[in-house]
C-alpha cells in the first residue's frame, strides 16, 4: 500500500463517523421537531431514525463528502431531506422556522459534543494512544464539519435552512418573493460554489480551527 494510499484511508477512518452523525442527525432534527408541532411524516415513514441506511443519498452522503474530504480538507454533503407537511403544523409560518432552525442547532451540539469527545481523549495516558489520538482527530473533524455545515445551512437562500428561517420571518411582502426562489434554489447555490462561493466560509474554517487549538489545549 503507497504513503498516499494509506493516508487517505486514516482520513476517511477518521472522517467516516462524524459526516455521517452531522447529515444524519441534522435531517433527524428537523423531523423530530416537526413530529412535536403536529407533523409526524416523517416518523410514519421511519425517518426518525440514527440509521444512516434510511437517509443516505448517494451522492450527497458518499460521493460528494467524499470529494470534497480528500479535495478541501473537510466534508460537505446532504442527506435525503426528511418530509415535512407544513399544513399539519400547529402554528404553520411559526413552526416552519423552528423546524428550519433544528437541523443547524443540532449541528452547534453535535460541535460542542465532538470537543468534548476530543479534549476528554486528550486527558486520557500517553500509553493509551492508540486509542486517544484517533478520537482526537475524530473529535476535530466532527467540530469543523458540523461547524461548516451549521453556518452553510444558515445562508438565507431557500432551500437552505437559513432561506426557510428568512420566509417565516420576514414580512409576507418580502417572503412570497424569497420563497419563489426555491424551485432554484439548488440551481443557484450549485453556480455559488463553482464559482468559488467556498471562499465565504474560509475565515469560519480558520477561526474554528484556531479555536479547536485553543479549546482542546492541543498544539
């Protein structure tokens, strides 16, 4: 096996679990909130569940994390998206928001969780490092993908959770148009990252990554 080889197997080990948890757990939020406000579509289909089999989308959960780990340094990806019936929310344009804001918010726990999980594996004897460093690095990675996906989300361009957050809150004058942008919404943010749109969110990945350091005490 080449050096290059086996490096980019250690990082794939390392990144496998915490991209999976931050898609996974990010869709799983938004229905579970939804099934507390009256909606429960996506519990009857059996969407709220930790197994990623039942939200993996090939291309968002495995190919594009993929590329963009070994590309950029850090993973980017989607699951299949949880069904929400908005008429079935008890306050539909107040739930809509809440529902919209539970996947970023998971992901701000899923961080803290993951610098948890690495500042505890940081503690543990310099003869259990076959077992700490691995759960450092992991603790890491999961802090910056779910950090990259939080604030990507939160952009306010539907489909985007942040475009849904911005249509519930708006005035009606300004939200109908916002909403109409949806059925291109994946069209426009495609054109946004070709076009180097990943620029945006480079000083959130330095500051993260900083922060790691100086949270975790690691050097």
């Amino acid at each position: 096996m080449s050096p290059d080889t086996q490096s980019t197997l250690q990082i794939l080990s390392i990144a496998i679990l915490p991209t999976l948890f931050a898609i996974v757990v990010h869709e799983v939020a938004h229905g579970w909130v939804a099934k507390r406000l009256g909606d429960n579509t996506a519990w009857m289909l059996g969407r709220l569940t930790l197994n990623p089999l039942k939200h993996i989308d090939p291309v968002g959960t495995i190919l594009v994390p993929v590329i963009t780990i070994l590309t950029m340094g850090f993973a980017f990806g989607w699951a299949k998206p949880v069904p929400i019936d908005w008429r079935k929310l008890h306050h539909p344009r107040r739930d809509m928001v809440l529902v919209a804001a539970a996947g970023p918010g998971a992901n701000l726990l899923m961080a803290i969780g993951w610098g948890l999980v690495a500042k505890l594996a940081s503690l543990l004897p310099e003869g259990l490092a076959m077992i700490s460093m691995p759960l450092i690095y992991m603790g890491l990675f999961g802090i910056l993908i779910n950090v990259v996906l939080m604030v990507f989300n939160l952009v306010p361009l539907p489909p985007l959770d942040g475009g849904r957050i911005a249509v519930g809150l708006l005035p009606p004058a300004l939200a109908r148009p916002l909403s109409r942008i949806e059925p291109l919404g994946l069209i426009l943010i495609v054109a946004l990252l070709l076009t180097g749109g990943w620029r945006f969110i480079s000083p959130v990945i330095g500051a993260v990554r900083h922060a790691i350091q100086v949270l975790t005490g690691l050097s």
